[in-house]
C-alpha cells in the first residue's frame, strides 16, 4: 500500500516497520522478524525439523503436518500421492450446484391422472407361484415327500397312498356325482400325472402312478415303449387276473358311492392285497430288463458262463470302455456293469440303456430267416442267443482269464476285483464271429469286395425291415472268419439275392448307438447329449464320419436318416484303400476310388447295394 501527498511518495509499509523497531529499542523488547507462511491447520502440533536444530540457521517451523499412513491395501494409483495441502483445500473450493429435481409434468386441465394398473404383472406372478408351489411344496404327511428328478427314485411309494390316488383320480374321470368332502381335495394336491400304460385313454386300472415309475426312463435314450408293456404286462398280469378284476369292480363301487364320505369308500378298498394295482415292481428300469431276460432274480457270472463251457476254459478276447469280451466254447459273452458308479473312468451304464440295446438285439434276431414268409432276411448280424442279468464278484476262473490277457496285451481297463461285491451287470450270449477288421488279415482284393457288398446288403435289409441305422460301424464292429460257404442268401423286399463270398463270412455287432423302428417303438440315442464324440481329430475316418452324420441328422437323431448307413460304406472303402494290406492293382484301386464318388450320390444301402460295382458278385434267385 502507498499513498501520495505533495507528490512525494510515502512507503508506509517502511513507517510502521520503523516504528515497531523504535519501540522495541526503548522498551527492550525481542526484535520479531516478520515472514510470511502458510495458516497451520488448527488443533495440529507444529512439527519441528530435526535438521534445522541441529543447524545455526534460524528456527523456522515446518508446516508440514503429520499425517496419518496412507493403508496398503489402496491402489497403487493414490499409494503416496496425497497430500496434506490438497486435504487442507478441500472444504475452500467452491460446491458445484446440484441439480433441481424435476417434478411430475402438469396433468392437463379436464384430464383426471388414472391409476396405475397391474393386472397382467398380478396375473404372471400368481401363475409362477402357483407353478412353484406345485413343484417344490411336499405333499400331506401321508403321501410321502415328492421331488422333482431321480432324487427319490429308489423309495417305493406305500400301497395306501397308490389306492387313494387311483380312487381320486377314478372320481375324477366319474362326471355324475359331487365332490364328496374337503377332505378329498386336500389329498388331491400335489396334483397326480397320470397317462395309460398300454394305449388306453380311459378306465382307472390303467392309470399310471407318479412319473418315478414311468417307462419312459430320464435319460439320454428315448422310445415309445408299449412293446416293453406289452411284455412286462403279458408276464406278470396272468398271475394278478383275479385281483385286477376285484381291484375294478371295487373302483366301480367307489364311483357309485362316490358322494358319501371318503373315510367309507377307503374302506372298500383292499389295502391289505398286493395284487390288485399295477404297482412298480414291473415298471421300473431293472425290473423290466429282468423281465426282458425273463428271470426273476440274477443270475451269478459262473452260472452263465457254466452253461457254455467249462469254466477253466474261459479266454478273454476283447475289451472296451463298458465291458468285457470272453469266449465261452463256441460262444462269445460280452459283460457290461450297469448301475453303478465307474468303469474305466467312465460312469457305468443304466439299466434303462442295456433294456433298449437289449430290445434291439433281439429285434434284429429276427432278421436270421426263420420265418419262410420274411419278406426282409439276412444272417449277418451277429445272433444273440441269451440274455442274463447277473450280480457278484467276477469268478476266478474270469479273473485268470483277465490277467492272463493283462499279461500279454496290457489291459487298459480296471482290475475286475475292484467290483463292489454287489456289482450288477448284463452278459450278451452272442454267436461268435470270428475277428475284428482291424486285426483280421485280408488276402486279396475278392476278399475286400466280399467284405463290401454283405455290409451293404445287411444295411439294405434292415433299413427295408426296421429303418435300421447302426451309426457306428467303425472296423472293431465288423467281425470276419472263413468258412467253406461259396455263396450266402438274403431277402430284400420280398426278392431273393445269393452274395458270392469267396469263402468270407461277415457279422456286424455291437447297436449301442443304433436307431431301429420295430413297428411299436423308435429306439435310439440321443447323440447330442455326447458332444465329445463330434470333437475328434480332424482327418481321422471315424471322427469324420461321427461329425458328417450330425450334419446329415441336424443333430435330430430320432428320425429316419438311411444316408448315415452310406457314410459308414464311404468309411469302409476309405479303411480298405489307407489301413489294410491285400495284393491288389492299380486298377482294383481305381474301381474302390469310383464306387467312392457313387456312393456320395446315394442316400440309402438300399440304392448303393445295385450299384455297378457289386453286379458280378450279386445274383438274383430265379
């Protein structure tokens, strides 16, 4: 500051500091240097520097003040970048203006706001919370706990609760009488499925109970299973006749008295009997495929190997993932484990499954030509001449037969002996049929040309008879011997053929992943629920061929696609031109190459079976 008087110029700032000294001199007062620094943060204890003590220099006070450590777990971005002078700033900048909050628009004049309606959001939740309860919510005390899926899949349901269903539900299909007491609707929730067993819409006998008992299994397998019924109701019926018939005339009571109390009604039914409903004993999984084998309990391992052979003569000649090969005298039985945990690193199959395979065998067997008026015959899928549902430990003889093929082999499966004593399996009684294509010796081009053209004419005759599609007819599923036989006959729509073999004899096996029509049932598998077999290595024939029939399916495996048995036929041309020796030409070369590209044309074994390059080898019966 400075002011101006007479146009000399007065430092005022210099008076004072002046006046202040004078002061000072006359009073003996310390002398106050003045300098300028920045305002302390109140209540914060000046820090003194220990520096500048141990100095001659002036006694300045550092204005820094303590602060408090920075915590580790802050991000390395801020770690040691903030400072107490920003701190300080903080509450000094300016506030930024919020925002004003926008109010609801003006309702226009004549114009009354309606209220907010929520019917349709009302109507959606009280549906998902009626789905919900349905689902989740247990039962009354009496019928038991019911879930969802196969958590409850091995508890029976009491008899009680199976008759008062079936009398609920025969009230329900009764449309002439009143409903007869509260307590009646109260034991009709959970609401009971039902669907008829054997093609009938109506009649209380043939109601099924909850969908755990159900034929149509959860699993990757599907099938119309009434021929399965038809079995299992043709064997055990007979015995029950009688009880079925009072069990009907019972229901028939209830229906007539159906509007008195329920208490009364009950009573007329006989909870006492066994054999008056169509329980489960026959409908769930295992029974059915004992029932397929027609036993009543299983059988033991040495049991159906001592039918065949003597037990020490055992030989075990194959193995896979799922199961075991041994040759017993002039058969050969195949052991699959089923129900229980792991086989080879790999979850054992389920009695659902080996009942399909089972049924498709047996379907197939009539392709053999017993019956003279077939009009569809062929012998060269391998015959299956037993089934057997066994349980127990692998004899000894099996375990030596095991071991001595570990020993010269080297095994890639587990050590029977690590079986529960309890372990169940399936054992497949099949007509031996000689070895694989992968170990068989081919001797010449004929023999390569035999091969062909009884593959194609089994999978012309099965899929003219059945639909049939064996979908993975790799060369471990074809099996050759040699036998004396000049020629073999088959049946093709009604037309007899004669095959020139040239003393070769070929048996297809193992329809695991098979589809059939036989008539009642479409049995298949569902090969989407298998990804992995689609993710082979590229450039390999067989993983090829899996991912050409996905895009012939549509990954859709229930339907009719004959052209997949086609592109097994392309595989095993492709096997005998890369993977087999034989003495052959130039020109036998050149023929496998063409009858190749033909058979990309044909979309069935139907049409490829009259192709050019079986002409000399087939012959029609006259």
């Amino acid at each position: 500051m400075s002011s101006r008087a007479g146009g000399n110029e007065v430092d005022l700032w210099s008076q004072i500091v002046a006046e202040e000294s004078d002061y000072c001199d006359q009073h003996n007062q310390p002398k106050v240097e003045v300098f300028y620094r920045r305002r302390r943060p109140r209540n914060t204890p000046p820090v003194v520097d220990s520096n500048q003590l141990d100095s001659n220099k002036e006694n300045r006070v550092s204005f820094v003040a303590a602060v408090k450590r920075v915590s580790w777990n802050r991000a390395l971005s801020i770690r040691g970048r903030v400072s107490i002078a920003v701190a300080a700033c903080v509450e000094n900048q300016p506030g930024q203006k919020q925002a004003k909050r926008k109010g609801k628009p003006p309702v226009p004049k004549g114009k009354a706001a309606k209220p907010l309606n929520f019917e349709m959001e009302k109507e959606y939740f009280q549906e998902v919370d009626a789905f919900e309860l349905l689902e989740e919510s247990p039962s009354p005390k009496s019928f038991g706990t019911w879930a969802t899926g196969s958590e409850n899949e091995n508890i029976a349901i009491p008899h009680l609760s199976s008759r008062l269903e079936q009398w609920l539900i025969s009230k329900k299909l009764n449309f002439s009488c009143e409903p007869s007491t509260t307590l009646s609707k109260l034991l009709e929730t959970p609401a009971m499925p039902f669907e008829p067993l054997c093609g009938d819409d109506s009649g209380a006998a043939n109601l099924r109970t909850p969908e755990k008992f159900s034929l149509k299994f959860h699993s990757s397998l599907h099938s119309v299973h009434s021929s399965i019924n038809a079995l299992l109701l043709s064997k055990y019926l007979p015995q029950r006749k009688s009880g079925s018939q009072k069990n009907s005339s019972l229901l028939a009571s209830s229906h007539d008295d159906g509007c008195k109390d329920i208490e009364t009604a009950i009573k007329k039914l006989s909870f006492a009997s066994t054999s008056t409903s169509l329980d489960h004993e026959y409908l769930d999984p295992f029974s059915a495929l004992m029932a397929v084998c027609a036993q009543t309990l299983p059988s033991t391992l040495l049991d159906v190997f001592s039918k065949y052979c003597n037990p020490d003569s055992i030989v075990k000649v194959g193995e896979g993932t799922y199961g075991e090969a041994f040759k017993a005298g002039n058969t050969v039985c195949k052991i699959v484990p089923i129900d229980g945990d792991l086989v080879n690193g790999e979850v054992q199959k389920k009695s659902e499954e080996l009942l399909e395979e089972a049924v498709l065998s047996r379907t197939l067997n009539h392709l053999r030509g017993s019956d003279n008026d077939s009009s569809n015959a062929c012998t060269t899928f391998i015959e299956t001449l037993d089934l057997r549902v066994c349980q127990g430990p692998y004899d000894k003889s099996l375990i030596k037969a095991w071991e001595d093929w570990d020993e010269k082999h080297g095994s890639e499966n587990d050590h029977p002996e690590e079986f529960p004593e309890k372990q169940c399996y399936v054992v497949f009684v099949l007509q031996h049929g000689g070895k694989d294509l992968e170990s068989f010796v081919l001797m010449n081009f004929d023999e390569a040309r035999s091969l062909l053209v009884q593959v194609t004419a089994a999978l012309a005759v099965a899929e003219a008879a059945f639909e049939f599609e064996h979908r993975d007819l790799h060369w471990g599923n074809i099996l050759l011997s040699r036998n004396e036989s000049a020629t073999v006959q088959f049946i093709l729509e009604g037309k007899k053929y004669f095959i020139t073999t040239h003393g070769l004899q070929i048996s297809i096996i193992d329809f695991t992943l098979s589809r059939i029509n036989t008539g009642e049932d479409i049995l298949f598998l569902d090969l989407s629920s298998d990804p992995d077999l689609f993710t082979g290595p590229k450039g390999d024939k067989q993983s090829e061929t899996y991912r050409k029939m996905k895009e012939v399916t549509e990954d859709s495996w229930e339907g009719s696609f004959p052209r997949t048995n086609v592109l097994w036929l392309i595989y095993l041309v492709d096997i005998l031109l890369q993977k087999k020796s034989y003495e052959r030409c130039v020109k036998n070369v050149r023929e496998l190459n063409s009858l190749k590209k033909r058979l990309d044309m044909y979309n069935s074994a139907k049409e490829a079976i009259f192709d050019p390059f079986f002409s000399d080898m087939l012959s029609s019966a006259t």
